[in-house]
C-alpha cells in the first residue's frame, strides 16, 4: 500500500510531516510518497499526479483568514473532488483555517490533532472499511473533540 | 437490483443505517452495499466507485451549522451532481443540516424522515418511475410534511 | 423530433405537464418523452440520459426562497449546463422560485407563462433558429411581460 | 478564418449583430456564424458545438441586475470556460451587466463599445497574437476609457 | 525544460515581461513561451493549450475590485485548476487584486515580488522539488514579506 502526502509551502505549520510521521509510526510497511507545492491551489493537480502511483493521497494546506482565501479553498475542494472522480480514488482533505484558533498555540493543537486523524482514516479506508462503518454517525472529528452521537 | 449507501463518520445520527433498514423492510429482495467515509467531501467519488455495481447510490451527511460548513456541503453536492454524470445513474442526495431543528430529538426526526423518503423515492425511481410522474409539481417534501401543490 | 420533458415531485405546480401541453396542441407531430425526478439536483443526470434519445430537453424545477435552496438551484443549473456540453445538445430550464410573486396566484401565472414560452423557444431553437435571430436583443422574458429592446 | 458569434433573446440590445458588423466591416474575407439562443446559460452548448466549425467564438449577453441574474451569469461564465477546455479554442465573453449605467443611453454605449472591441480582439487572438503581448499589461478596457497602465 | 507564460491586456502592469524576465535571468537555458489574452477569463485554455508544448505555465491577471472582478477571478481560477487536471501538469496562477494596495507604488511593489517569486517556485517545481519539501509549512509568501512558521 502506498500513500502520497502533499502540503504546502505557504502552509505555517509541517503538515505533511505530521501525516508521514503519524503513517510510519503506526504502519510501517506503507509506503509513503511526499510531495509539497507553493499553495492549496497547487494540491489538486499534484495529488492527481500521485494518485498514478499511490492507492491514496492526503491533500494538506493552511487557507488564511481573509475572504479571497476562502474562495482560494473553495476552488482547491472542488478540484480536489474533481481530481478523485478522474482517478477513481481517494483525497482526503487536510485542511486548517488560519482563524480557527485565537493564537498559534491552539492553531498548532488543531493542526497536529487534524493531520494526525485524517492520516489514520485515509489508511483505514483502505485497510479497514469495516472500522469505518462501524464509526458512522458518531460524530467524529478532526482537529477536536468528537461531537459524539445524538441522543 | 442493487443499491449503494454511503454515509460518514461525522454525521451525528447513523444515517445509513436508516436508508439500509428502510430498503430492507420493505424491499428484501434489493441487494445493498453499505460504505462509510469520514465526511461528505468523501462522497461522490466512494458513490462513482460504488455505481459501478450498483444501479443507483443514496448518499448520507450532515453538515454542520458554520458558514464554512455550508460551503463544504456545496462542494459535495457539486461533485455527487458529476459523479451522476460521470456515470450516468442517479444518487440521490440526503443531507441534514445541523441547524434544520431547535434541539436533537426535532433533528433525529428530520433526518429518520428524510432518509426513510428518499431510500424509497430511490427505489421507486428504478422500478416505479410513473409513480413519479403521478406525483410531479405535489410538492412533496423529504423531512416533514409535504408542501402541496398550490391551489 | 423528440423532446425530453423532466420536472419534479418537490415542485408546487405540474410544470412538465404544461410543457407537454403546449408542445402537443401546438406541434403533434413532435414526440415528448416525460419523466419525474424528487428535486431540481437530480435533473441533471436525467436530462443526460434522455438527451440519448432526444433532441433536446426540458428542465422544470421549483427552488424554495431559502439561501440553502438558492444554492440547490445553483448546483442543479451548473449540473444542466454541464450535461449539455456532455452531449452536445440544449437543455432548456425553466425554474420557477417560489419567492418570485407574493401569492400562489401570481406563481401560478409565472410557472404556466415560463413554462409554455419555454417549451415553445425548445421548439424554436431546433425548427426555426432564424425566428430567435429575428428576435436577437428584444428584451424576450418568459414569467411576464417581456421587456423589450432598450430605445 | 470563422467566427461563432452568438447572442440572447434576452438581452435588450441586439449584440449579436454589432460584433458582426464590426468583423464584417473591417475583415470582409473572415466568414461569420449567427446563432441566438433564449438566454445566456444557453451560450455554452450552443458556442460549444460552433467550434466544431469555427475557429473562435464570441459569447454576448446581458444579465439582469438582481442577485439571481448574477449567479445565472456565473453559470454561463463557468460553462463558457469549460467549453473552451473541451475544444481547445477561445470564446471571447461579451457580457454588460444591466447596471453598469444609469440609463438606456448610457447603457448602450457600454454595448456597443465592449462588443465591438471583442470582435476584434477575436480577430487579433487569431491573426495578430503579437498585437496583444505589445499591449500586455496596458490596462485594456471593453465598454469604456482604458484604463492605462499604473505609473 | 520549456515554460509557458501567459499574461493579459486588463492588466495594468506587465507582469508576463516580469516573469520571463526572472526566468531569462537566472536560468537562460529554459524556454520561455509568451502569450497574451484581453482578460484573466481568456487564461485556461490559452494555458491548456500552451501546456501541449511546455512543462508547465504560469498565468498572471490583475482582476479588479468590484464584486464582479472577484467573480470573474474565481471563475478564472476554477478554470486554471480545471486545465490542469485535464493536462496532468502545473498552471502557477499569479493573480494581483486591484486592491491589495492602497496606491500604484505599492501594488507594482506587490506584483514585481509575486511575479519573480513564483517564476522561481515553477522552475522548482521542475528541477529542484526537494526544495519545496524543505519549506514545506515555512509560511512562504509571494507578493510581500514570508509568514513564517507558527512558533
């Protein structure tokens, strides 16, 4: 099994090597192919590259605060679904919005909690499909708490 | 016949579940294939894969409430509408937004309503399309009570 | 000549019946094949299929006043013209809001006026594309009054 | 050398007809395709399948002023730019926005001067490629003054 | 190695020259391929096109202020990442809003440091992709001063 990681070099944090470390850490068998691009813009045609070689790709980025950066995100989602639907394979989206946390502290526990989950869940996808429906509807998130079930 | 549900992770009610048990109550003859994946970015290319086998797919989430949230829900909902045409068969969509009721229990019943309906309206638009076309411009509603058509 | 007339259940008013009306008392020779779908995002795909077999098609839908429903008409919009290029053939939408007249009267009178110059105009473009150049920049409004050329 | 120029019942001015002037008057070898269709989310197909003859389009509408007249206007952007991905050629958008003047004069001025300019750059696009990088970053207007280059 | 750059009339600084002049520069062996098109719309498939020839492109506009610019940038970026996926290569998009600046001086400041610095970032793309895995989540940033890393 093989996974290409790619993030970005405007990112503030590694992302990437937190989806290569949380990946090698716990299943050191996959191979892992990292790759960084300047922007989010730059992830989907990347990972549509990967996704020739790899069963999976983790997308990684860090959109700013501002309004154009939402709508710089909002065009690297939707050709990061448009590159999925070409290959027939999965992206998961790793991506941390610059106002998510008041201060970088909080951000980086946001990242790290964010990365490190979604790393887990693009190898489980893969290896484990069963863990996931098992999972569903229960509320899970990345970057935080889980939000749990509706009672 | 063959049916594809798919539902995620984050959704805080086991969506699928619901679409499955209503297919199977009343339908037991349908075969159902049943996936899950962490949130509704996820969908449309686990469905493309999915109408390979299946005739049509029902695709589950909940979105939550943030701005943020809405813009994911569109670009899923972008990309199930090219999965459709990538491969010619329908899905049908069933989102609940977190922020459709007050409280949990008027939510858990929007969303038992809503996914109860459209695994129906799902079979029925395979084997029952004239009952379709009986019921065009009656305002029928997937979540509550019907609209009605206007008098 | 074949038309696809495709409308759906959650609309408030008949309109693919208004459709298949005015085609069939104005041009009996034409075939109409009719088909209802649950909302305006599973248009796409159907128009697709019966642009197989027809020349062109008719896409009727009834958004509600809501952001989210604005949204679903947009999907749905993007969707049809993506089924177009697909095929290489029109897809005529005739979609109606529901907050486009005070009263179910007035919205009443939209839909049949839209519907009916629409299916006409679906005519028109395959029959006698010079009678749309003779009325290129004319100010043609389908729902009302047209509005004319600016003097 | 063909042109594809198409246009809208729609609009209040008949634009289609001043791009063909101008071509015609100023390049009477270049060969020009009339086509009207209703409405501007109408222009991609129909631009679409005249660049299986022509060598460039030109894609003219008016958009109302309302919210939802944007978002039709988005639409056909969109699709007009797919379009283009699907053929390979370049379809030249003409579009005047129902309130970019204060009244009808002033509104058919924007008119004359965007269409008439696009015809040629059109033109230029094909037969003076040159004529357009000497003008690279000159501040280039449709509709009105250029607006220079910043000093 | 063989670079496309494609720049537009719109714009009010030359930003093409800025590019192929950093290119020219620092790397002399590479080839530069220039084209320019009247708006940022006209740059997806002037890219897609050019792609059919080079290794990679960068594209560079200057859209407006207005509500309308910003639509038109984000349909000229969904675009770009469009060409790209149906290419298999890199489009480096280098937009300049008007309003990034409150004077000329600033912006042309502003435009002169993102073009050198992403004609560097597609050159590296290339021939030194190592070195963006090296500042990967550095908070790099074109057009102004670098972020930095989260401390």
């Amino acid at each position: 099994m093989k996974v290409g990681v790619v993030d970005t070099t405007f990112a503030r944090v590694n992302m990437g090597k937190l989806v290569v470390d949380e990946i090698q850490e716990n299943f050191p068998d996959i191979i892992v192919v990292r790759r960084t691009v300047p922007g989010i813009k730059d992830l989907p045609v990347e990972c549509k590259t990967l996704l020739g070689e790899c069963d999976i790709c983790v997308a990684c980025g860090m959109p700013g605060a501002a309004d154009k950066d939402r709508v710089c995100a909002h065009e690297a989602s939707t050709g990061l679904i448009h590159a999925q639907l070409m290959e027939g394979k999965h992206i998961i989206e790793v991506f941390v919005h610059e106002d998510e946390a008041g201060d970088g502290r909080g951000l980086k526990d946001i990242v790290e909690d964010r990365c490190r989950k979604h790393a887990r869940n693009a190898v489980y996808m893969l290896r484990k499909p069963e863990w996931l429906v098992k999972n569903a509807g229960t509320g899970m998130r990345q970057g935080g708490e889980n939000a749990g079930s509706i009672q």
